[in-house]
C-alpha cells in the first residue's frame, strides 16, 4: 500500500462513458484525489461519492481533481453518476488490478477491495493516505486538508 512519499501506481481505466483515463495525464494538470470504494450504489460508498461531490468546489480552488475506483463495470458506474449527479469521473477497476497495485485487494475471494483515498501530486508521489471501512466523510475532509490552501 502506497504510504506518503511512495510512488503512486500509475494505470489507465475506462471512465462511466467507457473513455480512457490515466492516472499520470490528470496528475499531470494538478493534484488527483483519488478513492477508492467497495461497491457503486451501496449506502456507504453513495454516502461517501456524495461527500466529494458535495465540495468538489473546494478540491477545485486548489487545483484537485477527484477520481473515484471501484470493481464496479462501466455500465454500472455510469448508473452510480447519473443516480447521484456526482460529476467526476468513476473509473472501471472490474479485474481489480489497480486495487492490488495499491494493496487494497482482501485475500479471500469476492470481497471488495478496501476502501482508501490518496493524495496524489503532479510527479506521481503520494501526498497523502487515508484509511476508515467505517467512517466515509473522513476521506473527503482528510483529503482537502492535504492540498495546499
């Protein structure tokens, strides 16, 4: 799991449009704010999308762009933005490579991966980490706290 000062895992995923995204063109632009969430459309991860939805303002005065990673597939993330207008891009992790890139993949078998967020900057170095199963609006409020003001 990548810890502060660690070089994030740089990978490219299809978007709820089905377009491609790299994680290294959009840190390339600023800041990523990049969480990952066990399922689309589950109360918590809803709870927490929401969350970064609700102050994607203030990630965008700093420079931030959000990104949220589930093993969800294309289709279902899309459904997951519409539902919720969140408005930033749900990325398709459904092999869960990335999810074990960034040691968050459990060991048994059909559990999601854990629920994580991290700070990344422009030369890829993770900024920040935060990790709670439980507690869904710490990552959104950890995660802004970690950008520049």
């Amino acid at each position: 799991m990548p810890n502060v000062g660690d070089q994030a895992p740089d990978f490219e995923l299809s978007d709820q449009r089905g377009e491609p995204v790299r994680l290294s063109a959009l840190a390339s632009a600023g800041p990523v704010v990049l969480f990952f969430y066990p399922a689309a459309l589950s109360p918590g991860c809803t709870r927490e999308a929401c969350h970064f939805r609700d102050i994607v303002a203030e990630f965008a005065a700093r420079g931030a762009r959000i990104v949220g990673i589930s093993a969800d597939d294309v289709a279902k993330q899309r459904r997951f933005d519409e539902a919720h207008r969140l408005g930033y891009p749900l990325l398709a992790d459904d092999g869960g490579e990335v999810a074990k890139a960034y040691g968050l993949k459990r060991r048994l078998p059909g559990l999601p991966a854990k629920r994580a967020t991290f700070v990344i900057g422009t030369d890829l170095r993770v900024l920040a980490a935060v990790h709670s199963e439980l507690n869904m609006n710490i990552h959104a409020d950890r995660a802004l706290e970690a950008l520049p003001g």
